[in-house]
C-alpha cells in the first residue's frame, strides 16, 4: 500500500481527496480551539491570563518537532527506496517547521517574561530548540543552493537524518538537566495536571496546526507533481 503511494501518479489523486479533510479540520478546530483558549478556559491560579499563550507556544513546540519528524521519515525513504513523493514531503516542509520553530521561540519567550523574569535563558530546552531552528535553516540553505532538486532532496535527507539528534535532546532535556522549563504537563505519569477545560481546547489547537501542515503540505506537493520538477 505504501508503495502504491509513493508514485507522483498515485499519490496526487489520494492527496486532492485528502485536502479537504485536513483544512476544514484546521479551520474549524483552531476557530474553536482558539476562542475556547483564549477566552472560555478559566484563569490559571498561579500564572493569571499569560498561561493562555500555551495554546498557541504548545501546538508550535510540538509541530516543529512532529515536522522534523515526519521529514527524518521522509529522507529515510527518499536515500532508501529513491521514491519521488518523500523527496516532494522533504523539499516543502522545511519552510514550515523553521516557521513552527521560530512562533515556538517566540511564544515562549513571551510567556518566559512574566514567569521567569526575563525573555531568554539558555535553558537546555531553550537551547536546544534554538538548535533546531539553525539546522531548519541548514536544511533551506541546502534547498537553494542546488539547483538540481533531486539531488538537493538527498543532500537535505543526509542532513535531516544527522540532525534527528536534537528531536530527543528537545523532548527530554527538562528530565535529563536541572532548567527553567516546566516539565510534562500532558503525557506524563499519573496522568495530565491540566485542567480538563484547559486541556481540551489545547488539544484543538495541536491538530488544528497539524491539518494545517499537512493540508499545506499536500498542496504544495500536488503543484510539484503538476509542474513535473523532477
């Protein structure tokens, strides 16, 4: 099935199916997700309003990281097995996850001021997902640089797959080094410390931004298969 699929001619059809499903997902859960953060969720006890920025620095955290994912996947394909459709999934999905990670960074800062006092600390998450963000750029910096965009595809796949490092560095590092950041409010032992009614909407916002990716995503490769770049 999956190598049904990974044919330019296959897979285009699949993907305008696809679409539709994934954009009004994101719509519709991040118009819902939004308000119900923003304003319905109740007040934190100890972090007053400024805790709602979650709702947009959580769901970005955790795309920059699924994004970077799911490109390692790709590259591992595409060096493999040299299917067209991982290539297309690795040359449109760095400019997204660079995105996700900068509004990560952003975000938290924002958030770090009132809580920490300031805007920056070279916290080992922090760090790390600053990390992230240069090895995006590494990854763009290669897309332009060669004008060939298959063999761009692999070149960007060898460092995709080295900078995979950094995915768990990111996710463990507030249990690996004593930091700033709070640990794992959601998929942690004991189960989560959120609130329901702060929870729910956080979810909303999460696969709001991954329909978003993938509808984009899906989008951008359907005009690749269109123009015939490779």
């Amino acid at each position: 099935m999956i190598r049904k699929f990974s044919s330019p001619k296959t897979f285009y059809p699949l993907a305008g199916k696809l679409m539709p499903w994934f954009f009004w997902t994101f719509a519709v859960l991040g118009l819902v997700g939004l308000y119900w953060g923003l304003v319905l969720a109740p007040v934190d006890a100890v972090q007053g309003q400024s805790y709602r920025i979650m709702y947009v620095h959580v769901p970005a955290a955790w795309m920059s990281m699924m994004i970077y994912t799911s490109m390692t996947a790709a590259a591992i394909t595409a060096l493999v097995w040299r299917t067209k459709v991982a290539e297309y999934w690795l040359l449109c999905s760095p400019g997204l996850g660079a995105s996700f990670t900068f509004i990560t960074l952003v975000t938290g800062s924002l958030w770090g001021k009132p809580m920490w006092g300031t805007y920056w600390v070279w916290d080992a998450r922090l760090t790390s997902e600053l990390v992230l963000l240069f090895i995006y750029f590494a990854i763009l910096a290669m897309k332009s640089a060669v004008p060939d965009r298959r063999k761009a595809a692999r070149v960007m796949a060898m460092i995709t797959v080295v900078g995979f490092v950094n995915i768990p560095i990111i996710k463990f590092s507030v249990d690996w080094w004593t930091t700033l950041h709070q640990g794992d409010s959601i998929f942690r032992k004991g189960g989560p410390s959120i609130a329901p009614a702060m929870l729910v909407p956080l979810f909303m916002m999460a696969l709001s931004f991954t329909s978003y990716y993938f509808w984009l995503v899906l989008k951008h490769i359907r005009t690749m298969i269109e123009r015939k770049p490779v």
